[in-house]
C-alpha cells in the first residue's frame, strides 16, 4: 500500500467515524435521553420539532417524532449570545470547552467498530489507529479532559464554579485508579493490549462476560486457562465488569456521580458562567465521553463487535476470511450494543440519586481501590494454580489463598478504620 493510498484511507475512516457516525451519535443521545427519561417519567418529551414546512406557506410542519430536535437546539445554541463575562480570564475561559470536547473524540481513533471492509482494492480494518497499547491509550487521553473542567472552573472568577472544578478533578483522579486496577484481570487474560486482537479473541471464543461458542459444539471459552479454575475467573471478571462500569460513570461526571454541575449546592457548576456554544461543547463532552466508556466496555467485555456464540463463522468465506459484506454486519453489531449501553446510562441517571460528596469519595478510595486490588490477586491466583496443580504444588495453592484471604481481611480492616467518623473537639 503506497503512502497516498494510506492517508486517503486514514482521511476516510477519520471522517467517517468521527463526524459522520459519532457526532450524529452524540447528538441522538441527547434526544435519546430526553425521550427515554420522558418515558420513566410518563410525560410526552421532545416530539414536535420536525421539518418546518410552515415556513414555506404550509399549513403545519411535519413532527416526525420531534427527530429533528437535535438540529433545533444546535441551531439554538448557534444563534444565542455568547456571552464572556468580564472578570473571567478568557484565554483559559475559551480553551477550557474544547479540552472537555477533544479528549474524548481522540480516545475514539483505536476502538475498533468492525472487523474488515473493502475499500480502494484494500482489506481495511475498522479502526482508525490499530494501536498496540488502545487501553492505555484511552486511559492516558481521556484522562486529560480533567483540565477543561478544572480550568473552566477556575477561569470563570467564580467561586461556585471553582468548587465544581476541584470536587470534578479529584472525582476524576480519585476513580483512575479503581478504573485502571479494574482492567488488570481482563488484560492478563487477553496477555495483550491491543483492542482488535482483543475483539477477535472474543470472536473465536465468546464475549468475556458470557464465553460460550457453539462453533464446533458447545464450549466454555475460559477453559483454556485451566479447565474447571478457568470457569472460576468469571468471578473476578464480573467484579472487574462492575467497578469498570462504576468508575465510568463517575469519570463521565454521570448521575448518581454528577457532583461537579450540582445544581443544589454550586448554581451550575463548573459551567455556570457559559453560554451558547461554549456551553454546548461541555454538555457534548459529557456525552461524547458517555459514548466512549460504552464503547470500551462492550469491547472489553461483550464482544466488540463480534455476534457472539459462533455466530461470526456464518461470516466466513471458505478459505476462513471475512466476505465482503462481514464489516457492515459487525459494525451495526458493535452499534447496537454501544446504544444498549447508552440506554443504560440514561436509565441510571433517571433513577438512582445524587450521592454525597463524602459517600463518593469513599466509594472511590475505600471500597473499589481495596476491592480491585483483591480482585487482581484473586485472578492471578486462578490462572496459576492450573500449572501448579499439574506440578504437585497444592501447599502452594493453599498458601497463595491464604495469603489472599489474609491480605482481603487486612484491606477491610483498614478500610474500617479509616472509615469511622472523627471525635469534633467542638
């Protein structure tokens, strides 16, 4: 492939993946959320705003469901004032917005949507940046939007915003390290970082969540690692799959864990002396990161885009390669479960309350940092007593559950302890 045939490709799965399928994506969220939260709240939602034939001397416009509302508000936040305040620091005040917005559109570039297509005479993978290192990659850049919240906060010359600056950035590093310990397991079971490899590992032997193929039969894909101890990492998986999912919702500043923007204690928050579009790229920001952290765990833990349960080999020409429409199919997969996730997000937000400031910290630093950690030796421990049982090494074995045991009762001992309310000497 000569370097010109590469950048097209590259431009083309750049604009494609990001302006047409994400921004869309984005933007139906939030019609997604308004409609989805009308619906738990038994009222109607956003479902007029159509296309407007009254203004060409119709009698009425046609609603079509109010699916034209996301065009309306972004014409909306367009047209309005954009207001800078005066005693804002405005180099700070005007970056802030696009440091919230830019993450996490760049964390897209190494999560795959397909597995292959056809494109300029080439077989072309589905991913932007099939880099080798996606998990830490996403980690390292997603990471960085702390700073648009942090200097929007502290910019606005505002003492509410500044408070939704600080509890937004220690939220943020607080949940890294339960979101980053979370992952270990599933990494160690993969042996590697690269999210294609990953997807495809699933693809040949089940989502992570639920290993089972029925390609040649029925089969267990975790009983490689040892037979029936292999059937035994479902547990640390699954609690990985909750503190992951947990800590996503608190790095998105996603209800129950929206503390930065509370609206009962701090006006607005962070964004509280934003306007028109600047406003609007922190409320996309959210939802572009919303949108990220589904994709991440659907293809950390359901498969990516793979159909699952064999399915995938139903996609295969004779000589094992994926026929031409395969690509398509895999990404209207990966899709489909991206918006289950998103509807997920959303059901959550409308239904569990804000918690505490002090419940959520130690949430973060009390129970999940302690809890992975004690899930990371619990893995290590499953995937290697196989060899060591092979060897005869079963004082081994019981020495390594005991230290485990040991070691969970010391975490939740300290944890204990740093849990009791201090004496007011008031």
């Amino acid at each position: 492939m000569d370097l010109l045939t590469l950048t097209l490709i590259t431009m083309v799965k750049i604009v494609g993946f990001t302006f047409v399928l994400t921004l869309p994506i984005i933007a139906y969220s939030v019609y997604a959320e308004r409609r989805f939260s009308a619906i738990l709240q038994d009222r109607v939602g956003p479902n007029r705003t159509g296309i407007p034939l009254t203004l060409f001397g119709a009698k009425k416009d046609i609603p079509v469901q109010g699916l034209l509302q996301p065009l309306a508000d972004g014409l909306k936040f367009i047209l309005k004032e954009d207001f800078t305040p005066s005693h804002v620091n405005k180099f700070f005040f005007w970056i802030a917005p696009a440091l919230t917005m830019v993450p996490a559109l760049l964390t897209l570039g190494v999560i795959p949507f397909g597995s292959s297509i056809t494109l300029f005479g080439e077989d072309i993978k589905l991913v932007i940046a099939d880099v080798s290192v996606g998990p830490l990659f996403i980690f390292a850049i997603a990471s960085l939007s702390v700073y648009g919240i942090t200097f929007a906060g502290w910019a606005s010359n505002n003492k509410y915003s500044f408070f939704g600056g600080v509890r937004s950035c220690a939220q943020m590093i607080s949940y890294e390290i339960a979101l980053g310990l979370s992952v270990i397991p599933v990494l160690m079971i993969f042996g590697q970082l690269n999210l294609t490899s990953i997807v495809e590992w699933q693809a040949e032997h089940g989502w992570l969540l639920c290993p089972i193929t029925f390609k040649n039969g029925l089969q267990f894909g975790l009983y490689e690692f040892g037979g029936i101890w292999g059937a035994l990492l479902m547990i640390p998986l699954f609690l990985s799959f909750f503190i992951f999912t947990v800590s996503i919702f608190a790095e998105t500043n996603r209800m129950p864990f929206d503390l930065p923007e509370c609206e009962t204690e701090l006006v607005g928050g962070y964004h509280t002396e934003y306007s028109s579009m600047k406003f609007a790229l922190f409320f996309l920001g959210e939802y572009a990161a919303m949108i990220v952290g589904s994709a991440l765990i659907v293809t950390l833990f359901f498969g990516g885009w793979s159909l699952g349960f064999g399915l995938d080999e139903l996609l295969k020409d004779d000589m094992g390669n994926w026929v031409a429409y395969a690509g398509i199919v895999h990404l209207g997969a990966f899709l489909a479960k991206v918006v289950g996730f998103i509807l997920f997000f959303i059901l959550v937000r409308w239904t569990v309350p804000r918690f505490r400031y002090d419940q959520l910290m130690k949430l973060g630093w009390v129970v999940f940092f302690e809890l992975a950690l004690i899930n990371i030796l619990v893995a290590a421990v499953i995937m290697a007593a196989p060899s060591m049982a092979a060897r005869g090494e079963y004082g081994t074995i019981a020495a390594l559950v005991i230290g485990v045991i040991v070691f969970s009762a010391l975490m939740f001992v300290i944890a204990k302890s740093l849990d009791k309310p201090k004496e007011s000497r008031i």
